[in-house]
C-alpha cells in the first residue's frame, strides 16, 4: 500500500529522523489511516494528533475508516471517530474497526 497511487505519507521529523508518521491512502473509493506511529522519545507531545487532524483536514468531507489497536478507541474517538464493528486480532494485537463519518 506504500507505493499506491492514492498513498499519501505525512510525517514530522528532527535532525534524528522520522518523529511521527500517519500513512493515508483509498481502497475500494474508501479513504483510510494507517500506522500511526510516533517515535518513543518524542511521545505525548501531541504530533500523532496534529498528524490525524491534517488527515481530516484535507479528507474530512469524505468517510475515513481505520483499524485502531484497541487500547486507543478512545483516543480516536476525540478526534471525531466511531467503533464500527466488533474487535479482531491483527499481528497478535487486539484491535477495532472505526470510521469517522464524512464532515457535512
């Protein structure tokens, strides 16, 4: 999905690399998020939540769907998204599926 025409890569970074990332891209016309990953020393700084507001930003007049790990359902949930369907294990990880509707 990196090499995807319709992948979109938004990052932060510091003189040591990457900070945070958010990969973004559309599969069957539906936009999602993907690896939203901050790098330990940089945590709980607020950069993975600039990065999903940048994403809602420029697609937020669409749905975007995204498979969080489940610890951070709420954490997604302030930022406009909503369980939509039962939790599954992915890569021995236990996640939910969510959606933040389209923006009218």
């Amino acid at each position: 999905r990196d090499l995807l025409p319709s992948t979109t890569h938004l990052w932060f970074a510091d003189d040591d690399g990457p900070t945070s990332y958010l990969r973004s891209f559309v599969e069957d016309d539906v936009r999602h998020v993907g690896r939203v990953c901050t790098r330990r020393d940089q945590r709980g700084r607020g950069l993975s939540a600039r990065l999903v507001a940048e994403c809602t930003r420029l697609w937020g007049t669409s749905a975007i769907e995204l498979n969080a790990q489940a610890y951070l359902e709420q954490w997604y949930g302030r930022h406009g998204y909503v369980r939509s369907g039962e939790n599954f294990m992915e890569a021995g990880i236990d996640h939910v599926p969510m959606v933040r509707p389209a923006e009218r």
